[in-house]
C-alpha cells in the first residue's frame, strides 16, 4: 500500500483565496462608492468601472467559495515537498524585497543572486560573489548612466558618491 502524501488540500486554499478575492472586491465597491459609481450629466463616475470588476470579483469569489464548500473532496494542492521547494525561493524573494529598502537595489539583487547561486546552484562562494558584483555593476551602468534611469539606492552608494 502506498503512503498518503503529507501536504496542503486544495478545499482550504480555494476557501481562503475565495475569501481573500472576496474581500478585494468588497474594498473596491466600497471605494468606488465613495467615489462616486452612477451615470453624471457628463457620462459615468471615475467610481464606476471598478465598482462593477469589484461586484464581479465577488461574485466570482462567491461562486468559488460555494464550490469548494459544497464539494468533498481530498485533492491535494502541495505536497510538503512542493511547498519546502516554493519556500527556498519564495522566503529568499521576499527578504530581497524587505532588504532593497534598507541597502538598495543594486546590492540587495546581488546578495539574491549569490545566494541563489550558492543554494540552489551548487556554485562556490567565490564564483557567486564575483558574478553578483559584476551584475550589480553591469546593471547600474545600464540603468544609471545609459538609461538614465535613477533606481533605489542604499548607503553603498552614497559611500562612492551617488
């Protein structure tokens, strides 16, 4: 007999993204209504159109919801092991996120680069630091001198003078 793969079910996941998108469109009509969402003597409110994705998102939502609450079914969304894979790059993007704020861009992409190189790359430290610094830098010259584009940037280059 073959062991019941450990994970998440698919029923708790559509209930709670149900209720998420639920709630995202409950937001938008509200807003929308304090906007304004009728028909004015020059054509429709600036409320309008998303008053009406929102009642359709709820809707949608509400018809997701009573499917996964009407339905008994054991269907496995992720396995424990294709949650832990998700996890290895999801958990390192949102920390690249949350450090962008605080070191910039161009060093926080290159710590993302080198630790993905490392981790999930099998690749040594030396090889990873020095192709995480050569991208960072290839792409500051791109975006900051050719582009003349100015993108977040932390006390690294301050220190250098940008």
């Amino acid at each position: 007999m073959s062991e019941v793969p450990r994970g998440l079910r698919a029923r708790p996941v559509e209930i709670a993204t149900a209720l998420g998108f639920a709630a995202l469109g409950g937001l938008a009509m509200f807003d929308s209504a304090r906007v304004g969402f009728g028909w004015d003597f020059d054509g429709p409110q600036s409320g309008t159109f998303p008053y009406w994705v929102g009642a359709l998102l709820m809707l949608a939502s509400g018809a997701v919801l009573a499917g996964a609450v009407l339905r008994r079914t054991r269907a496995m969304f992720a396995t424990n092991e294709q949650l832990a894979s998700v996890a290895r790059v999801f958990i390192p993007a949102t920390l690249y996120v949350a450090a962008m704020h605080l070191v910039g861009l161009y060093v926080a992409s290159a710590g993302l680069l080198a630790w993905f190189m490392i981790r999930l790359g099998g690749y040594s430290w030396l090889a990873a630091i020095a192709s995480a610094v050569a991208m960072a830098v290839i792409i500051f010259v791109v975006f900051e001198f050719w582009f003349l584009v100015s993108l977040p940037k932390g006390p690294l280059e301050e220190l250098l003078g940008f």
